[in-house]
C-alpha cells in the first residue's frame, strides 16, 4: 500500500525522510522573498510573477481565511473600490532548477532559499500537508523524523522557517505591488479563480527593484481583475470593481 495514502489518516503522525530524488527541484515555480528574487536576478536567474487578489468585500475569500490572506496583501484602487493583491515572485523553473547539478545535488545549498528548506510544508496555514499532493516518493514517507504530530509541526526549527516565510510575505508586498507597478503589471485574477503570470524581461526586473529600493513611497496605481466567467464578472462589477476577461498579451490568465 502507498503509505500516502494512509499517512494523517490512520495515525496522527506523519514521518518524513528526504530521498534526494530532486524532484522537488524540477518543474516547479519556486516562490522567492524580495531579498531572494534580488539575489536570484543577481545570479542570473529569471523570476516569474503570479498575482491573485480578493475584493475588500470579500468577494474571493472564505472568512476563516481572510486575517492570513489580508496580512500577506496589498490594498489597492480597482475601480470604485478596493482590492488586496497578493504577489508572489517565484524562480522560474519550467525544468530542472539552473542549481541542480547532475548529481541531484543543490549548488547554492547553504543558501538555497527558505521555500526549498521548508518543502514538502506547506507555508499557508489554511492548507494542511497531503502526502499525496508533493512529488516526493512513497518511501520518503515510511520512517525518518516525526514532521507533524497532531496536526502540530514538531520541528522549532523548521517552524522558524515557516513563521520567516509567512513575515517575509507580509514585509514585502507593498515593494512588491510597486515593483510591479513599474513593469506595467496591473491586472490580477480573482483568489480561488486562478492567477495571472508575468514572465519580465530580467534586467526590467533588475531596474524596477532598485527604482523602488531608491523610493518606496511613490503611490499604489489602480489595479485590474481578469476573470473569464461572465457571472462572477458581473457580480465583481456590482461590487465597484473594475474587470476584464481578456488578455492584452503581456499576462497569461491560469485559471483553476
Ligand atoms: S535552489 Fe536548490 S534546493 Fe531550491 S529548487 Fe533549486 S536546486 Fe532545488
Ligand atoms: S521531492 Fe521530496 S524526497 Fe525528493 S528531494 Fe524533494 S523533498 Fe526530498
């Protein structure tokens, strides 16, 4: 049986060993703090931006979840009212990572960045860790040190690293919202809708973080919500907010 499937179910504890597989290293977008992103363009490396928002009404957001997702946002004008973006800067990974060696052995090790210290956690505190969901093998899940215990993660210092994760993303959004504002990104899906994503040119990138390091005063521009679905489109539209459901072409709309 894949012990996945009965991990966090019939026991109330989940052991975890890392393999080394590196698949966690392959494929996959990893979300960066601004320090991170900075270093990442330093070393040449391409960012990938993903924007989602939820309305100050609360269109887009379950109630529970709205102290966490206000928290890690920036308020900003969308039409005739308000809308908490939420932007993630991520390493663009559409295969192995650029700090993968042949050996599956990360290059930057020491400094890798706190995502990639923290997996297979999750960070949100609204989404509960599924074995299943990660790409790590079944045996990684077999034995090794206890990970959660009772729904508590049992590890201080894997817990530090979350709680710097969860800060950084507070820290840093309105920079962010700024840095993106200088590159023309201004169009956000709905939260629980999809995202948009933004492939900026580096060296854009590059200027637009040390223009907003330079100034990080200069006033939040309006913002726009992508959403395809003609009903949630007209009930965003009652609600002030100003959308659209097409893309000029800069942004690709993933929708879920
Ligand atoms: S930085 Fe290192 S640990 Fe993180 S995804 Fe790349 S190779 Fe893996
Ligand atoms: S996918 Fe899981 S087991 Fe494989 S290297 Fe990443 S954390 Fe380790």
């Amino acid at each position: 049986m894949d012990p996945r499937e009965t991990v966090n179910s019939a026991s109330d504890t989940t052991r975890f060993h890392c393999t080394g597989c590196g698949r966690c290293c392959t494929g996959h977008h990893v979300p960066l703090t601004l320090g991170e992103a900075q270093q990442w363009v330093d070393d040449g490396g391409q960012v990938i931006v993903l924007v989602e928002a939820f309305l100050a009404n609360g269109i887009g957001l379950p109630a529970e979840q709205q102290d966490h997702a206000r928290r890690r946002s920036c308020a900003v004008p969308c039409g005739d009212t308000e809308a908490y973006v939420a932007i993630t800067f991520a390493a663009f990974n559409p295969g192995p990572c650029r700090n993968l060696d042949a050996e599956l052995r990360c290059m930057i090790y020491e400094r890798r960045p706190l995502v990639c210290r923290i997996y297979p956690m999750e960070i949100n505190p609204h989404i509960p860790l599924r074995p299943q969901a990660k790409d790590c093998p079944p045996e990684a899940w077999e034995d090794g040190e206890v990970l959660i215990h009772r729904e508590r993660v049992l590890d201080p210092t894997l817990m530090e690293l979350i709680e710097r994760s969860r800060q950084a993303d507070r820290d840093d959004i309105r920079n962010k919202t700024l840095i993106c504002q200088r590159l023309g990104i201004d169009t956000s899906a709905l939260k629980g809708n999809g995202f948009t994503a933004y492939l900026p040119d580096t060296s854009a990138l590059h200027q637009a973080m040390g223009d907003t390091a330079a100034d990080t005063q200069a006033a939040l521009a309006e913002w726009i919500l992508h959403v395809e679905d003609g009903e949630l489109a007209g009930k965003l539209g009652s609600a002030g907010a100003r959308v659209t459901g097409t893309s000029a072409g800069h942004y690709s709309f993933i929708g879920f």
